[in-house]
C-alpha cells in the first residue's frame, strides 16, 4: 500500500502508459479516474460541485448546478486525482475564476450511478474503468519515479525575465464545456503539464489557468492572461464570479497595461488584443455592453 500511495503521489503524468491519457481523466473524465482510485485503493471519492454554474444563453446567462471536479481522499485526508497528490486548496484555487457556489460533496457508489442516470454526469464503457484500474494497479512497481521540480528551481528567474510575446498558445482538444490550451514557453527547465489553460468559449473567452505548485508567485499567471488574450483576441471576467482575490489583481493591472484595450462595467471586465479586426472589436464591445444592461435590470 505504501508503494501503491507513493505511484499515486508522484508525478505520475511524466510516465504515461502509452494506453492511457491521464491528461483526459485530470479534467475531461476526472470522476471516471476518481471512482478507478475508489475500487482500486478503497478512497472516498468527491465531487466539487458548483451550486450556482453560469451557462450562456440566447438571453446572456443561466445558472445551474455542474461537477467542477472529482477526486479521491484517503483515510489520513490526503487527497488525490489522475495528476497525482493535491489539496483542497488546489482544487478551489484553480477553479475560483468560474465557480460561484462550491461544495464538496462525499459520494458512494451508488450515488454515483445516480449522477449518470440523471444526466450530471457521462456514462462510461466498463472497458475503460477497467483499463484505469489494470493501469494502477501494473504501475505500482515500476521504478521509475522522480521530481521535476528540482530542474525548475534551478530556472525559475528565466521565468522572472520571461515576456509575455514569448508564450505561445495552442489549441488542445476539448474537455466538456472547456476549449483546452497549450501553453508553449521557450524555457528549457519548463514541462507545458505545468500549466492547465482551459476556455469557456461562448459570446466571451473566460479563462481558468491552473500552474503547478513551483511556478507561483513569478508573475507567470499574468503573462500568460496577456498571452491568452492576444491569441484568442480577447479575454473576459465576470466580478460576480471572482472568489480568489488575486483575479481582481490580474485585473487591476491589465486595466492598466498600455498594451491591451480593458473596458469594465459592473458586470466585468474585457480585455481586447490591439490587434483584433476593429470590426470585430465593435461587435464584441456592444454584445458586452448589451449582456451588462440586461445584467442591471
């Protein structure tokens, strides 16, 4: 069991069975790897569901109940998904950008059954729960651990004197309502698993960005916002929605920032590439002050 915790806790995305693609099951099928680590290891398995969703509509927004994530947390209160060991402060920081309402919620099988009945969440094949389990089940002796974070700490000031107009962002598939990401960064200690950009695209390009542990506090989530927004043309946050207080941080420098055009009204704030199609920039600056008048009402 010790082995089989300490497979768990590394970073077990860096020795991917050629099979298996964890990154699919950190975000797009979390609650499928949850409940394999549940049957596997015997973990309690939880859902981080947000109460109060925001869903786009012809009319500007909806809201709703919606799985955030899933994850498993051992008896000592250790917790864990397909990325390995985690807190519960990972999860709810690098969701705080969307979620209004968060919970956390203890979920048995059974109940489980129940979300896929009832349409919250996607059913699955037997095959490929069973193909999650075989896959820890086979890993949990392979000698092949090692910490990434060693090679980083010995970089991080490129970090420091990284620019923005540095990073390149690609697009990486899809995982439920999000448009994932690639962030590129010319920096030789920097693995792109690091960092998670997911979208949710609509009338707006909401971003969520999640960096691993030893890329905080560089400055890196801002550069890569201003990355973001000038790839995609445009970046959008709602206030209403914002529970990490550094997002108002973000914001407050991007209005700011000379190399963006930011407008705010009190439903959020837009951040504009200067090199968006001027046509395009108008029809995106009227469909945000339409959904801010009807937000008023």
């Amino acid at each position: 069991m010790k082995d089989l915790k300490k497979f768990i806790a590394t970073t077990i995305r860096e020795y991917l069975n050629e099979n298996v693609n964890i990154e699919y099951y950190e975000h797009g099928q979390c609650e499928l790897f949850a409940l394999a680590l549940h049957k596997t290891l015997g973990y309690d398995m939880y859902f981080f569901i947000d109460n109060n969703a925001e869903f786009e509509t012809d009319d500007g927004f909806d809201y709703s109940d919606a799985l955030v994530h899933a994850y498993c947390k051992d008896k000592k209160g250790n917790c864990y998904d397909a990325s390995g060991l985690i807190t519960l402060n990972d999860i709810e920081n690098d969701h705080a950008d969307y979620v209004n309402e968060p919970e956390h919620i203890l979920v048995t099988e059974k109940m489980f059954n129940d979300y896929i009945q009832n349409g919250f969440i996607s059913n699955f094949k037997i095959t490929e729960l069973n193909k999650l389990v075989t896959y820890i089940k086979d890993n949990v002796s392979k000698p092949i651990f090692k910490k990434i974070t060693e090679i980083v700490e010995n970089n991080l000031t490129q970090f420091d004197t990284l620019s923005w107009k540095d990073i390149t962002i690609t697009f990486n598939g899809h995982s439920g309502m999000f448009t994932n990401y690639r962030v590129e960064i010319p920096i030789e200690a920097y693995n792109e698993k690091q960092v998670d950009l997911n979208v949710k695209e609509g009338l707006f390009n909401q971003v969520h960005i999640g960096l691993s542990e030893e890329l905080r506090g560089n400055n890196l989530t801002y550069k890569i916002y201003k990355a973001t927004a000038n790839s995609l043309g445009h970046i959008f946050s709602a206030k209403a929605r914002r529970t990490n207080p550094i997002m108002d941080k973000i914001w407050g420098k991007l209005k700011n920032d000379t190399d963006f055009d930011v407008y705010e009204t009190d439903l959020g704030h837009i951040c504009i590439s200067k090199e968006l199609d001027p046509k395009e920039k108008e029809n995106l600056l009227k469909t945000f002050y339409k959904i801010t008048n009807n937000y008023n009402k």
